[in-house]
C-alpha cells in the first residue's frame, strides 16, 4: 500500500488506518492540513476496490476538503474519513462507535461528518464516542442536521453566478440543466432548479430516484452513459468523482458545467481541456461548500439556520470573482481557485 507515493498524497499532516476485528470495521482517516484549524470534512462509506483505491480516496478528498474550506471563509482545515464497506459489512452501532473512538483519538485535529453512505442517524452513534462530530439533528432554527440542502442551496447560488457570467442571463427561467446523481443533494437540487423555471434532465443508477424527481418537478431522465452529454445549457454531476477527463470532455454539449460532486476533474489538466472548449467550469470545492459551512456553524454554535443561508449565498460572488479572472487572464478557472486556496492557507502560516 502506497501513501507518500501516490499521486494525491500532498504534503498530508497524518493518515490514520482505523482496524476493528471485532467489529469489522476498516476506515482511513486523512488530515490534509490543521493550518486554518481543526481538520473538517465528512465520512464516506464506500466498497473500494481494494486498499489503494481507498488511501486514495481518502487522500485527494482531505486536500480538497482544505480547499474547500479555505475558498468558504472557514477556520477549518482539511481532513476526510473512509469507511470501507467489505462484503461482509454489518453497519452496526458497535462498528460505528468504534469508529467514534477513532476520531476521538485525535483530540479535536478531525472533525467529521455525514458524507456519501452515511445519515444523520450514524453520526448519532458515531457521537456517543467522540464530540468531534457535526451533522447531528437540527435544533428548531438553528444549523445542523443533513448537510445536503444546504450543499444545494451553494450550487443553485453557484449556477446562477455561471450563468450571469456565460450566458448574460439574469435569471434560470427556461434553462435546462442535466443533474447526474439525484441522491440527497441531486434531489434538493433539483427543486430549487425546478422552482427557479429551470427545466430538468436527470439520471441516477437508483431507478426509484429517478422517477420520483420525474414526477415531483416534471423531469425528463436519460442513460446514465448520455447524461453528461445532454444538449442541456448546464450540466451538474452530483454522483461521484472524476467524470471529466480526455475522453469525456470533447462529448460535452452543455456551456456550463456546475456540480456538487468532489474531485470532477480526472486530471488538474482537464480544467485546461474544459477551457479550451470554451465551457464555463465552477470549482466544485467552491461550488460545493454549502454543506461544510453548515457544518462549520454548528460546530461553532449559537448560529441560526437564516444565518447559514447568508453564509451560503456568498458562493455566488466567490464564484463571480473566479469567472471575471478566468476572463481577463484566460486561465483555467480550476487554476485561479487553487491558487486563492493556496494563497489564503499559506497567509494563515506567516
């Protein structure tokens, strides 16, 4: 197993390899970077081919999360946890705070929450072990709770940013918007898209999914192998991961690509390629940071859910400032964001 010699390894601060035999339990905790603070970002659960794929997983997620971030305006470093799902994974509470223990081990330098496979109920059990976890049910008013509508609400505000930007446009009315994954966030996505006159192609690999966004907002569905080449205006993958890279890139018909999943790019140089065509790309780190800064206000405490909303609209200027660079130098937009995270994490060092 590699980690100082795979590819997404970055300078992380530690990686932590969590194994519980009575328990079943395999998961990785990587922390990025404590520069900006406690290391944040969520658990995923996940059946990984094997181990590599797991560390690396685990690996490029944490240096994205401090990113993440960083572009959001946080005192929060990045780190992210993986929960492998074996065949024989039972998901019990006994796994799950075992799991708390482990986190608890690092003393407040990760702090976690729900992500990919996880609810708000397993935060729960992870919280009987460790305090360092967020995601736990909402307070009336105040943050907390599932991530996601927030995580949605950050990429509406992101569309509307890409498409003032490339289309001139000041509303979504009668655009039409392919969203690749309607999970918790794909969904919630997708009725803000809905209320806001956008018209809706979807796809996702649960067919119950599908349908239920095709009859609540009027959706048209599509192959999970078209759906990213849809002739849409925008397309918005809310599924997993490196989706866009030298192959898929040329088949792209949309002028916009604006989404919520991590790490779309395949490669750093495929932000050069989308360029290249002429297609408008929001940083997914950017773009994607409603849910983290819900966490981060409950985390903080004493913040109420209006206030979290308020947070969360400022992606749209962020984002902003990204695309008016990227039009005046011609770089990359995936380029200029990293440079500003880079910027504001190494300032946080001096």
């Amino acid at each position: 197993m590699a980690v100082f010699s795979d590819s997404a390894f970055d300078d992380h601060e530690r990686v932590l390899f969590c194994r519980d035999v009575g328990t079943g339990l395999r998961a990785i905790i990587a922390i990025h970077s404590t520069v900006l603070g406690p290391a944040a970002g969520g658990t995923r659960l996940w059946e990984y081919a094997n181990d590599d794929e797991a560390v690396h997983d685990a690996l490029r997620l944490s240096q994205g999360m401090s990113y993440k971030n960083a572009m959001a305006g946080l005192k929060l470093g990045g780190g992210k946890a993986v929960i492998m799902k074996t065949p024989n994974f039972d998901g019990s509470d006994a796994l799950y705070e075992r799991f708390g223990e482990f986190v608890d081990s690092l003393n407040g330098d990760y702090i976690t929450a729900e992500d990919v496979g996880m609810s708000v109920g397993i935060m729960e059990t992870v919280a009987r072990k460790t305090r360092y976890v967020t995601g736990l049910p909402q307070t009336s008013g105040m943050a907390g709770g599932d991530p996601s509508p927030k995580t949605a609400f950050g990429i509406l505000c992101g569309i509307r940013a890409a498409a003032r930007s490339k289309l001139g446009r000041a509303d979504l009315d009668g655009l039409t918007v392919a969203v690749q994954g309607v999970g918790k966030v794909g969904y919630n996505l997708c009725r803000l898209l809905h209320e806001a006159g956008a018209g809706l192609v979807v796809a996702d690999i649960e067919a119950d999914r599908v349908a239920r966004v095709c009859d609540e907002f009027g959706a048209s569905s599509t192959g999970l192998d078209d759906i990213l080449f849809a002739a849409v205006d925008v397309v918005s993958p809310c599924a997993l991961g490196g989706v866009f890279n030298e192959h898929t890139i040329p088949r792209i018909q949309a002028t916009i690509i604006a989404g919520g999943a991590n790490n779309q790019l395949e490669t750093p140089q495929d932000g050069q390629r989308i360029a290249d065509r002429d297609i408008l790309y929001a940083p997914d780190y950017v773009i994607n940071g409603g849910g983290i800064i819900n966490v981060a206000c409950e985390y903080e405490g004493n913040i109420d859910d209006a206030a979290v909303m308020d947070r969360v609209a400022g992606i749209e200027a962020r984002l902003t400032d990204i695309f008016e660079e990227a039009a005046t130098t011609g770089a990359p937009t995936n380029v200029i964001a990293d440079k500003k995270a880079r910027a504001i994490i190494a300032a946080a060092t001096t």
